[in-house]
C-alpha cells in the first residue's frame, strides 16, 4: 500500500512541474521517503523529481510499455516509501494522437486509482474557474478529483474570487501558490534545462519550489488524501529478461531468461551519461544487469577512454548540440567509439547517440561510425512512434514490434542506412535509422520495462 497523489492540469504550461516538484522536496523535507514519477515520455522533468526526493525519477508510459505494466512499474519504483508523487502529462485527459484516453494522465490515475490534484493557472479568471474545475471533475466518473491548487494568483482579493467561486464546485482548494520568479526554471528548444547543466542553479530552484509550496499548499490535506487511495491489488514489476518479442509482433508471457542463456561472465556495458546525455529510464540499467551484464556508466564530455573491458555501448538521448565542440575535441574517446563499432560489438545508440555516431553535427566532427551527417532544424519532430523493425539487430529480429516516440530538433541526412532500423508506421508511414554491423542506431527512443528481451538480446551479443 503507497500512499499516492497525481499532480495533473487543464492544460501545459499551468505550473504542474514546479507544484509537483515542490510538493516532492517539501514532503522529503519533512522526513517521508517519496517516490517521484512522470507520465509519458519525458526525461528533463524526472531530473528535477530525483532532485528533490534522492530517488530516481520514473516514468509511467502506458503507450510504450502497455497498461498492464503501469501500476507493476509504480509498485516497483515506490517500494519502501511513504508516499509518491505523480506528475501528469500536457492536459489530463491529453494522450497519445488519435488513441483515445491511451497515455493520458487520466487514464494512468486511473490504472493506479490515485486521487488527482488539479493545478490551475489563474492568472487570468476569476469565476470562471469554478466551470472549470466542474467540468474537468465531471467529464470522467472514474477519475476522482480530490482537490485545486491554484497557481499564479495575484493578490488577496484575487485569491478570495476565486475561493468562492470555487465553494460552490464542492472540490476543495488545497493550495493558493502566488508568481514567483524564484522557482522558475529556464527552458529551451526542447523543454526545461536539465538538472546535469545547471547542478547548483537547479538545488536553489528547487528548495524555491518546496518553500513556496509548503506556504502555500495544505500539506496535512493533501497527505490525507494521498493516503485515501486504495490498495493495488497487483505485484510489482521486476526487471526480467524474457521472450516476447518476434517477428511478425507476435507476443508471449515474459519470463526469467533461462540460466543456460545467460552469460558465465558479466560483459561491461559502457552507457554514456553526463551532461550531454541525460535521457535514460532507470529500468534499462535494471533489465542490463538481469541480463548479465556489468553497466559502467562514462561521460563523453570528459573521459578520454571507454571503461576498462567494454563489450557493448548504449548511447542514449540528451543534447549534443549544445556540446558539439567539446565532444569534438574529446578526440580520443570518439576514435574509441569508432574502433569499438568496427569490432562489430554492440552498440545501441538513441536520438542523441545517433548524432554522436555521424560523421558530423552541426559541421563539428564526431565519431563517424555513420556516413551521415547531422545538423540542427528549425522543425520539431514530436510524438509516439509504432515501428517494426526492418533488419536482424543487436536489439531485435525483422519483424518485431515495439513502441517508441521521436523528439529532437535535429535531423540528420541521410534519415537512413543501406539498412535501416525501424519502418515507422505513423503518423507518417516512413524507414528511419542504422543498422550496421552490431550498431543500431536511430532518432526512436524505446522503453525496455515494455519489451524487456531487448536487454537480453544486446547482452546476449555483448557476451
């Protein structure tokens, strides 16, 4: 039994992150050990999460990984803790592009039957925000609103139009947060700035955040409705590699790799982190050492060489155009990548990591185990992605199915290999990626808690 709460909102943009941030770090602050999570797809958020909590932070993709792992995935992440905290995605009943409630913070609140806190942006009503609060508790019975924080509030009297207007909507305000340029967090071309970039500035945004919600939230309340929340009735996942995933997307219950496939000795598996790599789903390390393998993570921006006895390299998503000078200049480690793929060990490389693998980024030059090239673009690429894979690789056969999503401002030329990696079949039917030799490579991030033989197949080559 978890106590729980889903932090959710109208819409983007009306303070979800910096409430539940704040409400993370200031319930952690009060000696609770919370457990941090996200819906959807996003890695800058669970940054701050892990900021302000010490655990790492967890996503909740029920696109990605299937409906059926929310609430095992949420039993995992928050073993042991007192209370977690879930953030929502874009509006609450937003999800994934013409699929319905499918990812959408609604429906995971309801998979977890969590109670849900909306934050509004007030800054630009008064009564009307009762209509508002009524109409989002009301759309869906099975979604159980239990009460508003209203962010953005401008004064006293401000505050007091809305406190009555909202007496009449019967859910009860548990928090009025005022503006305050301490707790903002900048942003860029793909959302907030991580934590890894801005170490201090984030701590001191942060402790911000808690401050201002341990003012201005209820947190009696609010805990006590955390603790409404039934049981789950479910068992919590665990990081198991098995057999699901075929040709064809044809599916079977996963289970333990047998022990005669595992590996007699742990192959190093290098997975690149600092900050130009901070996109990764704490299962993946999980469901690598179920495999087998010893995970050393490395920074690209900093080590000269791969870990001592590498086998196998997984290069995640992140923002090398921000460092493609310094990853330039780290020339021994790029000749290192090189030699390494030329081997035909296996390598994984996601979004940023393809970049990495290019001849060039931005006319900077990178590892050049891909003849491509690479460069920013004005046009964002945004969404979930339902690939097959088109070629035998380190981390599938031809013909499986998984579930992924696109989000980069790059693009790199050409979009392809001789052998490419996934046919995407929308929003736009389309092949994409690289495979070459044991490199795939390709803008598609994955989430391996849904397909978890991916980590038992890259191990498998690695050994």
């Amino acid at each position: 039994m978890v106590a729980r709460l889903v932090i959710a909102a109208p819409s983007s943009g009306a303070g979800k992150t910096t409430v539940a941030t704040g409400l993370m770090a200031a319930f952690a602050g009060r000696g609770l050990a919370v457990s941090p999570h996200k819906v959807g797809p996003d890695y800058i958020d669970p940054g701050y999460h892990a900021l302000a909590t010490g655990r790492p932070g967890r996503n909740l993709d029920a696109y990605m990984c299937g409906t059926g792992q929310i609430a095992p995935l949420f039993l995992h992440g928050s073993r042991g803790c007192d209370l977690a905290v879930v953030e929502g995605v874009m509006g609450l009943y937003d999800g994934a592009a013409d699929q319905g409630e499918l990812a959408s913070t609604a429906q995971v609140a309801k998979l977890l039957k969590a109670p849900v806190v909306l934050v509004v942006d007030a800054s630009s009503q008064s009564r009307s925000v009762a209509a508002l609060v009524h109409g989002f508790a009301s759309w869906d019975p099975e979604v159980r609103i239990g009460g508003v924080i209203l962010n953005k509030v401008a004064t006293d009297r401000h505050e007091h139009l809305l406190r009555e207007a909202l007496g009449e909507s019967g859910v009860p305000v548990l928090g009025v947060l005022r503006r305050a340029p301490a707790v903002a967090t900048p942003s860029r071309h793909l959302g907030l700035v991580p934590v890894a970039e801005r170490q201090a500035a984030a701590v001191a945004a942060v402790a911000a955040q808690a401050e201002q919600v341990r003012q201005g939230c209820d947190l009696e309340a609010l805990l006590a409705l955390a603790r409404s929340a039934p049981p789950l009735g479910v068992e919590p996942w665990v990081a198991e590699v098995g057999e699901r995933l075929h040709a064809g997307g044809s599916v079977v219950p996963t289970r333990s790799a047998p022990a005669e496939r595992m590996p007699t000795t742990r192959p190093v598996v290098a997975v690149a982190g600092g900050a130009a790599f901070t996109f990764s789903y704490a299962e993946h390390t999980e469901l690598l050492r179920a495999a087998g393998a010893e995970v050393v993570t490395f920074d690209p921006l900093r080590d000269e060489a791969l870990p001592e006895g590498t086998r196998g390299l997984v290069i995640g998503g992140g923002f090398p155009e921000m460092y493609g000078e310094q990853l330039s200049a780290n020339e021994p480690l790029r000749k290192a990548v090189a030699e390494l793929a030329a081997t035909g060990a296996p390598v994984a490389a996601e979004c940023a990591g393809l970049l990495y693998l290019a001849r060039s980024l931005d006319g900077h030059p990178m590892c050049g185990v891909l003849d491509a090239d690479a460069r920013m673009s004005e046009r964002l690429t945004l969404g979930y992605r339902d690939a097959v894979a088109v070629s035998d690789s380190v981390l599938a056969p031809a013909g499986a199915r998984l579930r992924g999503h696109e989000f980069h401002r790059t693009v790199i030329e050409p979009g392809a290999g001789p052998l490419a990696a996934w046919g995407l079949r929308q929003p736009e039917r389309r092949v994409e990626g690289f495979v070459q030799g044991g490199v795939h490579a390709s803008y598609v991030h994955t989430h391996w808690a849904g397909s978890p033989e991916v980590a038992a197949r890259f191990v498998e080559h690695c050994a």
